[in-house]
C-alpha cells in the first residue's frame, strides 16, 4: 500500500503492543500521516492479524522492519 494513514489504521494495534520494540515504525507512520511524503508499507498479515510491518518512506530510503517471525519474513521478501 501506498498511504500511511491506511497502513496505520491496519497495524496500529499490532503496534501499540509493543510501543517501546516499535517506537521507530509508529513515529515514521504518525509522521508520514502529518506530513505526508511519498512512501510503501507492506504488513504481514496471519489469519487477518497483523504479524509484521515493513516501511520505504522516503522512497531513497531502505526498509525499515518490526521484528517477526521467519515464516512472517519470508511473506514479506515474496511481496
């Protein structure tokens, strides 16, 4: 997806359950939200939970990942 605010919406909860593990991916999504800048989350999903988070905001920039399990990585590398 290419929307900050959608992908927030989807993994805040996943999240906020580890605020402190994941502070850097919910401050990237809070900022991309406020001021928006071009950007493609990808969330992992397990039985329409959100497993793990992926972020390119800037675009120049690399991945930024929420720790997840192997089988979660690999869903993640194939898309």
């Amino acid at each position: 997806m290419e929307d900050a605010t959608a992908a927030l919406a989807l993994a805040e909860s996943f999240l906020l359950r580890r605020p402190v593990e994941h502070n850097l991916v919910l401050s990237l999504l809070h900022q991309r939200r406020v001021q928006p800048e071009p950007g493609l989350y990808w969330a992992v999903l397990d039985d329409g939970e959100v497993v793990g988070l992926a972020l390119r905001s800037p675009l120049d920039f690399v991945a930024t990942l929420t720790p997840m399990s192997a089988p979660a990585v690999a869903v993640l590398v194939d898309a």
